[in-house]
C-alpha cells in the first residue's frame, strides 16, 4: 500500500503551490485514473509518486516504509518495484523491440544481462507472450527507431510487464494510438490489476478513464478534488476539474 501524507510541491521563487496538500491511499490492484485539465499537477503527482521528483512538504509511506526518512538503498528498492512510462518513452533506438522488453531498465535488470544482452528461452517466450498482447508480435523484431510513437509507448508497457513491476505509472500511456489499440492495452492493464494485483496509476482521457479505471481522483489547481470509484462522472463533478 502507498500512503500518501499531505504531499505539498512549489515551484518558481514565488513558492506557487503545483501540488497543494494531497492526502490519499492506494491499495494493491487498483486501477486509478488521474485526470483534469493540462496544468491541474497530474504528471508531477505521478512522479512523485514514482520518487523521481522530490516535493517540498508531506510523505509517502510505502509498505509501512517512509519515502523520506529511508535512506539511499531504500529509495533504490522503491524505484525499483515501480514502472515509470513516459508520454515519450525513453528506449534503445538500435536495439529491437524485443530486446527492448528483455534488457529493460537497468535499475531493473542485473549488470551482466545489461553488458551482455544474453537471455534465457522461458525469457525469450514470456517477452513474446506480452509482445503480442500488446499487439506488436509483428514488430518484436523491427529496430525501435522504426517504429511510431504509439508503437514504441506499448513497448515501454509491454518492457514494465516483463520485469515484474509492482506499480506502474503511466503519463497518458495511450497517446498517439489507434482507439482499437489503446482499448487493447488498457484492458491488458485492467487484467493485470484483477488477476496479478499490480497497481497501475495512469493520466489518462476522461472518457478512457470512464470504462476502465477502477477509481479516479480528480485534480484542478494542484488539488484533489474528488475521488471516486470508476464509473461515468456526474456533471457536478466534471464542472469541478
């Protein structure tokens, strides 16, 4: 479980509150759409929540474990438990796909499989397995600077899969693809969160968020302002964000 503790982040030298006092708690296999307008803070909550930005005021309390008391080694295992994708995800143009999924990041993928590129055959299958599932079996073997940017986004998904992470953020993970595509990776996820309890968080499309998240939390102006089971919003709350 994450808990999150008045998490509070400023930025310029005015001290502009961009996250204001978020308070919340994320449970094993949920499913959460963050949504509202551009600049409401959904990204940089996300990358908090990720530990890769640091925020001014408040916690997070990770398995019992608090994010700002650990110490480097504890940040580290953290990072590693958690998937971070991009809008523009970050991959090795001259590798494929597939070795794209199979080397992964190296904050999750040991020294030696990094140097080498050497993978096992229950490796090799499992990475074609979740390939396919995100419907680029056609693609495993293309370099990564062949493929499109929606390409290359469910690639990124399909690398986080691989690795076992136990949470995934997403910033709008369905970007630049095809409704039938992104309704295939979406659902993947949802599958994930139900059988496997792996928590995804995700920016996503209001309407996106509608049919698949299990819950939303709703931001405008650097601050929660609902939060709710998934299911189609009710026009009091749309006009809120």
């Amino acid at each position: 479980m994450i808990k999150v503790q008045h998490l509070t982040k400023f930025i310029g030298v005015d001290k502009v509150a961009i996250l204001h006092d978020i308070n919340m708690d994320i449970f094993n296999g949920e499913m959460i759409a963050l949504v509202g307008p551009s600049g409401s803070g959904k990204t940089t909550l996300l990358r908090c929540l990720a530990v890769r930005d640091k925020w001014d005021q408040g916690n997070l309390i990770v398995d019992g474990v608090s994010v700002v008391d650990t110490g480097i080694i504890g940040k580290s295992r953290i990072k590693r438990e958690r998937a971070y994708l991009e809008q523009n995800p970050q991959l090795n143009l001259r590798r494929t796909a597939l070795k794209n999924v199979l080397i992964g990041q190296s904050s999750q993928t040991p020294w030696w499989r990094m140097l080498t590129g050497m993978v096992r055959s229950d490796d090799y299958m499992g990475a074609m397995d979740v390939i396919e599932s995100v419907g680029l079996l056609e693609k495993a073997h293309s370099k990564s600077d062949q493929l499109s940017g929606g390409e290359r986004q469910r690639i990124a998904i399909a690398r986080a899969l691989v690795h076992g992470a136990k949470v995934i953020l997403a910033d709008e993970p369905v970007i630049g693809l095809d409704p039938k595509s992104a309704e295939s990776v979406l659902s993947h996820l949802q599958k994930l969160c139900e059988e496997d309890k792996v928590t995804i968080i995700a920016v996503l499309p209001l309407e996106l968020a509608e049919r698949y998240a299990s819950r939303m939390i709703g931001l405008s102006g650097g601050k929660v302002v609902f939060d709710v089971q998934g299911r189609r919003l009710t026009v009091r709350e749309k006009n809120m964000l």
